[in-house]
C-alpha cells in the first residue's frame, strides 16, 4: 500500500446538498492514496460542483474526503427529442444550470422493452429541481428528476455505503472482499441449476462476509 499523499492537510468545506438543505462545515484530508477505509456517505459539495465522498480509516482513526473525478453531472432524462428541445423548449437550453444532452437507451419496464429517450445533464442539482424555474418544470414530463443527486450518484457508480474503498492515485476502488471457500461451494451447490441466482448471490455474499463497520 502507497504511503498516505496529502494533497492538502486540511481543507474547509461547505457543504450544500441539494433541494436546499442546510450548508456544513467540516475538515478532513483529501489524500491521493488511503488505504481501505469505510464508505460513510456521499454528499453534493456546492463549492466544487462535485460530489463529495466520505471515508473513515478505522486504523488511522482519519476522515477522508474524495472529490468526483470523472465528471458526473446532474440529470433528468425525458422524452423529448433533441430537436424538440431546439424547436419548442428553448428554455431549457438557455437555462444557466444546463450543461449538455444525451442521447441513452432505457429499459421500459412497464411495456418490457428498450426505448431512446433524451438526457438533459446540468451544472447543479437544483437545475434539475427543486426551484420553480429548475429545467424538471420546464418540460412536460421527465424521470429520475426527483432523486437527491447524491442517491444518483450513489446508484450511477455502484457505490456501497458501509463497504471498504482505497484511494489509489486519485481513483476510489472497492476493496476486495474474500469469501470462505466453504462458503462458496455451498453457494454452487445449492444455486447448480440456476445461473441467476448463483450470480446474484455472488453480489450480495461479499456484503455479509465484510467486516462490521
């Protein structure tokens, strides 16, 4: 394990989630490499634009912060064609929050197939909603625009609150959790003649097998 690599000792945050929650201030290192430490939460910091991880190293007894890296952004996702966006909801564009759009292929759970729909990406989350002029209002109808962008980014990344991270140079990694032997021959046993769930239940073991924060 690389020696721990302050970028900074301390660093102030304000921390702004949100819908408008209430803004804290806390300190805590934000090092280029850790070693495993504790998944705490996952906040939005409004100084940064960023989505701000916390991490505590149980050994050390430290906070880590781990700032986005990889660009992630606020979104809703509608459908509305692009060039509908030109044509009719120029408000959108001209919207200060709006950053770009995408163009994802969605599963339509209720009518069991694929759809093309139109991601609207923003600076911030309360350009997506929770404002009487956020982008959410300006269109007709839109989805996953009413999540808190720190769940999103939780389920956009696979996160795992309460697991093991490192920092390894700037990058946030799972550590790997080993499962028993023993363990995972009942697992094949039992699961032998169906696919799925022994897949699954290699998802969820590692959760049981890690240790208790």
């Amino acid at each position: 394990m690389k020696d721990i690599e302050e970028s900074e000792e301390e660093e102030e945050l304000e921390e702004v989630e949100s819908e408008g929650e209430e803004e804290v201030t806390i300190r805590a290192e934000t090092p280029q490499n850790a070693p495993p430490s504790i998944l705490l939460t996952v906040t939005y910091d409004g100084k940064t634009g960023r989505a701000l991880v916390k991490l505590y190293d149980p050994v050390n007894d430290r906070i880590y912060f781990w700032y986005d890296n990889t660009g992630h952004r606020p979104y809703l996702v509608t459908d509305v064609r692009p060039e509908e966006l030109v044509m009719k909801f120029t408000k959108v564009l001209l919207h200060p929050g709006f950053s770009h759009i995408e163009i994802v292929e969605k599963y339509d759970a209720l009518n069991d197939k694929k759809t093309i729909l139109t991601k609207v990406c923003a600076k911030d989350p309360l350009s997506i909603g929770g404002k009487a002029d956020s982008m959410r209002e300006l269109l007709p109808r839109t989805w996953e625009s009413r999540i808190r962008y720190h769940l999103c980014y939780i389920y956009d990344n696979e996160l795992i609150p309460g697991m093991f991270y490192r920092i390894e140079d700037g990058k946030l990694i799972l550590v790997p959790i080993e499962i028993p032997p023993e363990i995972e021959d009942f697992i094949k046993r039992i699961y032998a003649n169906d696919k799925d769930f022994l897949e699954e239940s290699r998802r969820w073991i590692p959760l049981f097998q890690a240790p208790v924060p």
